[in-house]
C-alpha cells in the first residue's frame, strides 16, 4: 500500500513539472531566458602595469 501512494504521489508531480524544464540544465535556462536581450560586447582596459603579488607579514 505504502508502494502504491508512494507511486501516485510521483505520477502528481511529474504530472506538474514542465518536459522543457527537466530537460535543460541551470546554465541552459539562463542562456535562453537572456538571450531575447541579444549580444553584449564590452571593451577591456589595457593593463597599466604587472600585478603583484600579496605581501604578508612585516
């Protein structure tokens, strides 16, 4: 009996969840609910000098 429920409850919420969602990962979803917005294109500075590295202690 308990199989059976346990059955049910699965049908209900599989019913309920979009194949499209399932289907598509986190990265995938983001790429297409942004996409309508089209290609950004953005200018890098030139580096003005070397980084350097963290200096710990005195």
């Amino acid at each position: 009996m308990k199989e059976e429920a346990r059955m049910i409850l699965r049908a209900a919420i599989e019913a309920n969840q979009p194949s499209a969602v399932i289907k598509k990962g986190l990265g995938s979803r983001i790429h297409a609910h942004f996409a309508q917005l089209g290609v950004v294109e953005l200018e890098l500075p030139q580096r003005s000098s070397q980084p350097t590295p963290a200096q710990f202690g005195a």
